[in-house]
C-alpha cells in the first residue's frame, strides 16, 4: 500500500469511534471502505508495537462476515498475517487474542438493532484498546490520512477454535461432583445459541433447555439486551414452564450474562458478582476484587469480610481492565453484568461467571433463590434513563434537593450522593445521549421507590 489512505470527515469519525469501541449505523456510517481504513490504521498501530498478526472475530449479523472481511484486508495490506476465526462470541476472541497471543478485532455491535453494526479492539493477550490507547490515534489517521510505505502483504488463514475456548473455560471451574441442573437458556437469537452448545452441552450434569438459539441478527424474538427488564420475559415465563433450576440470558455477542431463579425471578448482577468474588477469594486469599461505582454495597462489604481488598471504578470495560492489570484484582465485576477474571486475561466473559454460578448451585443442596439470598443485602432500582438536555443543571438541582440529607458525594463518573439513612444514588450522563441515568440502593424497596420518585420528579420537572 502506498500514497494517501482515504480519508473521512471529522464529524463521522467522532461519531462512530467511542470511547472504547467502534460503532454506527451500516451502510450511512461504517461501510467496507471505513472498516478497511479502520483494519489498515490498527495494524499500522499494532506493526509500530512490534506486532506481525492479528486475530478476527464476527457475530451473527448479515452485515459482519462482510465487514471482518474489508477490516481484515486493510490489515493484509498493512503486512500484518490475519487468523480469521469465523462466528465467535465477543469472549470467545478474547480466548484467541490470549491463547494465540495476538491483537484482536471483534465484529459486533452487541445488543443494538440489526442496522448497526461495530468493531471491539485488543491488544495481545486481550488488553482493552480505548480512547487514549490507540482509538484516537485511529480517528486521527482515518481524518487526516497517511501515507503508508510499501509492505509485503500479510498472510490469510482460519481456525475454529471454539472446542479450544471450551475447553479453556472448563479448565478454570471445577464441574465435579455437582448435582445434576436442568438449566434453561435465552440466547437472544445471538452468539449465545453459537457457544452455549459446545460449552454446557458437553457435560452431563446439565440439560440445556434452549430458547431463541437461532443465529439471527434481526432479533425476531426480542432485543439482545438482558439489561432491559422486558427483554428477560420470555426467559422467566420458561423457567418455570419447563421447571429449571435456573436461567441464563445473554446478549447479543454474549459477554454478558444475566441470571434467573428457579421462580422466574431476576438475580442482580450485583449478586451475581458477590458470588463469584467468594469463590474467587476462596482461591486467592486476600486478594483485589474490582467493582465499578453503582455495583450494590453488598460487594465491598462482603469482599472485605472475606479478608479481600474491594477496589471501586469508573463504569466501562476499559476502566475495568486498566485496574485488573494495575492491581492484579482476581475479579470485576459491573451492575451491567460484565465479568472479568484474571484467570481470563484481565476480560469479561459471560459463560464463565455462568459457569462458577452453575457450579455454586449444583455443590449446594439449596434452590437458587435461597443461595442467592445472602448476596442481595438491599434493594436497588436497576438503571432508569431521562431524556434532559440540561444534565448538568438537572443534577444540580437534584444534589440542591438533598442537600440537607447529604451525608457526602463522589464525583468518580457523574455523582453518587451518600444519604445519611444509608441509602445512596448516582446520577451521571450519557456520553452519546440526552440522557441521565439514575441509579438508587437503599435498604428496602418502598425506600428506593421513595428515592426514585423524588428524584425523578426533579430530573424530569
């Protein structure tokens, strides 16, 4: 490759390339010739780092083979051999980026409509690639251009490794001597139907009863967005028809778990993370557990009465694994229902926490709500959004209201005010959005509704 790459206009650019990710609309924003330049750019980035291959990942949306394929030729050109490992869940490339020890590139724009479309960047061993990591320098190629130098071309071939990353993910949870689980399973017609196959269908102490594992990018059945409580629906109403002893729901790439009782009933991600970090600390004595801020209290309580170190952070996956790799943390954890394991190279996978959850239930004699129930120590409103134009001002009217019951603020990612009965909220702006996001814990659920109702009323007038 030689000359002037091409170029692209600031305002799509910056529109596209987010904080951590790359991410649009097909077609009208990313299209074959932006994610060429995009693969071209990366490479050039990752060959100055002394790197000579990368690894691509795609899931299930019509438009993904295509794009990995443009991104994957702008690296060729770039010199740099490309392993092409075909329809991958975003965890599972994270595998190949580790095990092979590679960069990586992950097509997905996981739980958004079937008209976007997008890019997860890594570095070897799956070290996050972000804003101040290599995506502005990206952004500033694709606006400005560069003249490249002629290189040889880089080399192409696959590999399917998904008995690999099986077979990896087995090695870290011991699935001996457990009950047998009957374990119903909502893929969301995404990378989940692609993965849970191979991974929980392989042992017999589990029958999987699947629901939506059909590999459409349309979504036909509902949004790959277990966050949503609507989206869990379909999974509670199938739990208690086919009598599981618990539910799995992922998302649209399936990095992410969400987990159902035996009653139908939602498990916080908060809980969820408080579990895997008991178990984790059982392994690793007194060792560094990562939360990020609206995680429920219940986690750096527990982390500490098991001689842990709890460790707070910003929301978001890089902000995460830059303090798993500054710490050394065993485990993070997100309200989001991101886990990450160090065992894991520092990402989040969601099978595996489905697994060190799977394997709590079946060594105990209890169904999953009684197990779960020292975990969920208070009660929370999951995240509420609000369309304000003036999120700065609606905060500080908000933060005016309580000021009386303050007990004190942390302005870490938003703000998040500590009332003096114990109760907290955080309160913090979309980066892409008109949006405030409220999130509330307090002892008891009339408390938080209470909570909800008075802030609500001033976010929204």
């Amino acid at each position: 490759m030689s000359g002037p790459a091409k170029v692209f206009s600031s305002e799509l650019v910056s529109a596209v390339i987010k904080a951590y990710d790359v991410r649009g609309l097909v077609g009208s924003q990313i299209d074959e010739d932006f994610v060429s330049a995009v693969g071209a750019s990366f490479a050039r980035l990752m060959r100055a780092e002394g790197q000579s291959a990368l690894v691509i990942g795609h899931d299930m949306r019509e438009s993904s083979p295509v794009l990995a394929a443009a991104f994957a030729d702008g690296a060729l050109a770039e010199g740099l051999d490309v392993t092409m490992i075909g329809l991958a869940s975003t965890d599972q490339l994270y595998f190949a980026s580790g095990d092979l020890d590679r960069p990586g590139a992950m097509f997905t724009a996981s739980h958004n409509p079937a008209s976007y479309n997008g890019i997860k960047l890594c570095r070897a061993g799956a070290k996050p690639v972000g804003q101040d990591s290599g995506l502005a320098t990206i952004s500033a190629e694709l606006v400005n251009g560069v003249s490249a130098p002629e290189v040889t071309r880089g080399t192409l071939t696959e590999r399917d490794v998904l008995a690999d990353y099986a077979a990896f993910l087995h090695k870290l949870v011991d699935l001996s001597g457990l009950r047998h689980l009957t374990v119903a399973v909502d893929a969301g017609n995404g990378m989940g139907g692609h993965t849970v196959p191979v991974v929980l269908g392989g042992c017999e102490v589990f029958t999987v009863r699947p629901l939506y594992f059909e590999l459409d990018g349309t979504f036909p059945n509902h949004e790959a967005n277990p966050l949503d409580p609507k989206n869990l629906i379909d999974l509670q109403a199938y739990v208690t028809e086919t009598g599981a002893d618990i539910g799995l729901a992922f998302d649209g790439d399936a990095d992410r778990c969400f987990v159902v009782d035996e009653l139908g009933e939602p498990v916080s991600p908060s809980a969820v993370t408080a579990l895997v970090a008991e178990r984790e600390l059982a392994k690793n004595p007194g060792a560094s557990v990562i939360h990020n801020l609206i995680t429920s209290r219940a986690v750096p309580e527990l982390v500490r009465e098991l001689g842990g170190t709890p460790v707070v952070t910003r929301v978001g996956h890089s902000f995460i694994k830059q303090q798993m790799a500054e710490t050394g943390a065993v485990f993070g954890g997100e309200h989001s229902a991101h886990y990450y394991f160090r065992e894991f190279w520092g990402a989040d996978s969601g099978l595996l926490a489905a697994l060190h959850v799977l394997a709590a239930l079946g060594a105990s004699d209890e169904p999953l709500s009684k197990m779960m129930a020292r975990y969920e120590r208070y009660s929370n409103s999951g995240e509420i959004n609000s369309t304000v134009d003036d999120q700065a001002a609606r905060t500080a009217a908000v933060l005016a209201d309580f000021a009386d019951e303050t007990a004190g603020t942390t302005r870490m990612d938003g703000v998040t005010v500590d009332l003096t009965d114990g109760s907290w909220f955080n309160l913090r702006a979309s980066n892409t959005e008109p949006l405030l996001r409220l999130n509330v814990e307090a002892a008891s659920p009339s408390r938080v509704n209470t909570l909800v109702e008075r802030i609500l009323g001033v976010v929204r007038g």
